[in-house]
C-alpha cells in the first residue's frame, strides 16, 4: 500500500537556479540601494523645502564650573542647525566663546560663559539662539566641578567598592545561617530574593526614565531604557541558555543553584553599575554632599543584595573562590560605573545603563520563579507573599536612605 503522503521539497541547498543563495540574497538589498541613490541624485522628487520658522532644540549635557567661568556641553536636540548667539546669566548679558559655528543635527558644542561665580548661589543661564529662541539652564548650587586627575579617579574606585564590593560581600556572610534554616524557611528567604531583585527592577527603570528627561531626546529619550532592558534581557537569557546546558552535564541539584547565584550576581552587578553611574557624576558635578549621602545610602541599601546571591547556593558547598567571584561580578561594576559618571557622564548612556540593569534583573526574576514553589506546585503560596512582600518593604526602607 502506498504511502498519501507527499514529501516537501527539499530546501536550504544554497542554490537555486544555479545561483548561490548569498547572490539572492543580496540582489534586494543591490535595488534598494539604488532606489535610495536615484531619489537623492534626484534631489528628493517631491519633498520640497519645510516651510515655517526652524525648529531648535538643544539639550545641555554636562555643566563644570571652574572661577571665572561657566562651561555648558550642548547638544543639538532637534532637526535644524542652531547658531548661539548671545547667553545671559541671571538675566545679565556676558561675554562667551565656543559654538562660533552653527551646531548642526545631534553636533556637540562646548560654551564657555565668562561670569565671576560665588560658591553657593543659584544660577540661570539663558543662551539665545540667532532666531530668537531661548534655551534655560538652572545651577541650583555652584560649587567647583572637581579636577579629573588620577586621585579622583582613585577616589572614584574607592567609592565603588565602598558602594558595591564590601556591602555585597558582608551580606554574603548570612550563608553559614542558611545552611542550618529547614527547606520551608529557605523557600520563604528565595521569596524575599524575588522581592528585593523586583524592587531593583522597578528602581532601576524609574531612574532610568528620570535621565532619559534630562538628555537628549533625538537619541530616543524614555525609549533608550525599554531598549536597554531588551536587550540585557535577550543577552542574560542566552547566558542563562549556556549555564542550563552546562549543568546538564553536571549534578542536576548542585549545577542549578550554581547557575542561578551566576544569573543573580550578573544582575545585581548591572544594576550597580548604574548606582557607580549616578555617584561618580553627582561627584564630578561637584555635587560632594550629594555624592557623599549617595555612597552611605547605597551602602546600606546593597547589604541586602548579597543575601541574594548566597541564597541560590545555600544547599552546596562553595569554594571561597567562587565565592569572592560571585561577589566581584556583583560589587565591582560599581567601581565601573563610578569611573563613567566620573569622566564623562552623559544622561542618555545613564538611562541606557539603568534599563539595561533592569532587564537584566527581570530576567533573573524569571529563572528565580520556580524555586519559590512548594509541595503542592503552588508558586504565590502564603510562605512566598509573605517572603515577596518582606523583599520589597525591606529595599524600600533601606532606599529611603537614598531618597534625593
């Protein structure tokens, strides 16, 4: 009896018609290109010059005070070049320099203003463009913008291990006690991970989109922290792929924990690379009270985090060595960060880094769900929201510390 069914043709051979596929495949992209090149050999048929006033936007990225002097990093934020044509200061006209140019689509200008300052007070600075548009700026207090030499830099990786190596590293000292605590406690305490990685989570994307508003916009604004997010999330889940195909080949039990205190540790340390960002540029902003209440307040607020690493692991038996790199991969991307907010911070990597850190730790949060189940399969038992809720109050206690 023969078969009814058919079978498919056979593809992927490469060729089709005696043609490769990479000559098929290009042959599109060959015609859009030269679609795209007639249009504007053509000078774009159609188009015809935008009518109305220009449209100016510019965004100040980066403010440094030094005596005599204000200096503004401007960026073109909107579609039409800017020329700058005068600047005041608390509603004075004074002398300046840079932008001799006109600043065209997402350029950068530096402008110097030359204006006697008194550490302290509050400034506004107004630059007016050759249109008539006016652009504010607001120094809430001018303080000196510290000098980036090697003993800032020094200071800054100082900081970023006060910030992210030691409190990470005390916290991990709570895995002895985990050890000797039955499995329903255990259960509740990787609740309380789940709670305190959320509260990261939900920190971190604010954060983000209250920097995404303070930069450039043309870059893409709020969207650059949905982006970071995507992305961390894709690369964490395939970095998660190749941990799970590792412990296949190890001990089920022991290749699991170890795997997830890897993927808490990453997320955790992107997620302090973004606390790294916000000290270093509230420092190199001359902002020293704010830097200085930032360091304590993180300190205390990542204490915490080290529990969560350690819990993943508290059934097996960790070298010190794997240990002090659980810990390094989440604490010293503080110093990182620190050195970028220090050198050359700009508010949209800022917001690209803090969503990224939340993607990150929401994908963790994904491979941490199913360890919270009990018995009876059941995930959101009392034990867990109990342990979710415990997660959260304690991180938003410790963030009051933190709150500006």
């Amino acid at each position: 009896m023969e078969s009814s069914e058919t079978t498919p043709p056979a593809v992927g051979h490469g060729r089709t018609g005696g043609l490769p596929a990479w000559v098929l495949g290009l042959v599109p992209l060959l015609l859009i290109a030269a679609a795209l090149g007639a249009f504007l050999a053509l000078d774009g048929p159609g188009l015809g010059d935008r009518v109305g006033p220009p449209v100016e936007e510019l965004a100040v990225e980066r403010t440094v005070l030094r005596p005599g002097e204000i200096e503004l990093t401007v960026r073109n934020d909107g579609p039409d070049e800017v020329r700058i044509a005068q600047a005041q200061v608390n509603d004075a006209f004074v002398q300046f320099s840079g932008a001799e140019q006109p600043i065209g689509r997402l350029g950068l200008a530096t402008v110097k203003l030359r204006q006697p300052w008194v550490e302290g007070e509050a400034y506004e600075v107004a630059l007016m463009t050759s249109t008539g548009g006016t652009f504010a700026h607001e120094i809430p207090v001018a303080v000196a913008s510290p000098a980036s030499d090697t003993s800032f830099f020094g200071l800054m990786a100082l900081l970023g291990i006060y910030v992210g190596v030691i409190p990470v590293a005390l916290g991990m000292l709570w895995l002895p006690w985990l050890r000797r605590i039955p499995a329903a406690w255990m259960r509740g305490l990787m609740a309380l991970t789940f709670g305190l990685l959320a509260f990261l989570a939900i920190d971190a994307t604010l954060e983000g989109f209250e920097l995404a508003g303070e930069g450039s916009q043309a870059f893409g604004g709020g969207a650059l922290v949905l982006i970071g997010a995507l992305v961390s999330f894709l690369l964490l889940t395939g970095v998660s792929e190749h941990l799970k195909a590792r412990g296949r080949r190890a001990r089920a039990a022991g290749a699991s924990g170890s795997s997830l205190a890897m993927l808490v540790a990453i997320g955790i340390g992107l997620h302090n690379l973004g606390e790294g960002v916000a000290i270093g540029s509230a420092y190199s902003a001359g902002a020293l009270a704010l830097g200085a209440f930032l360091v304590v307040g993180f300190a205390l607020h990542n204490t915490t985090e080290g529990l969560a690493i350690v819990a993943p692991v508290a059934h097996l038996r960790p070298g010190l060595g794997r240990l002090a790199a659980l810990g390094a991969i989440a604490g010293a991307p503080a110093v990182l960060g620190a050195w970028i907010g220090a050198a050359a911070f700009n508010a949209s990597v800022a917001a690209f880094l803090f969503g990224f850190g939340a993607g990150a730790i929401v994908q963790v949060i994904v491979q941490l769900a199913p360890t919270l189940r009990d018995g009876e399969g059941r995930t959101l038992h009392p034990g867990a929201v109990a342990g979710l809720i415990a997660g959260v109050g304690l991180m938003f206690a410790t963030g009051l510390l933190v709150s500006v």
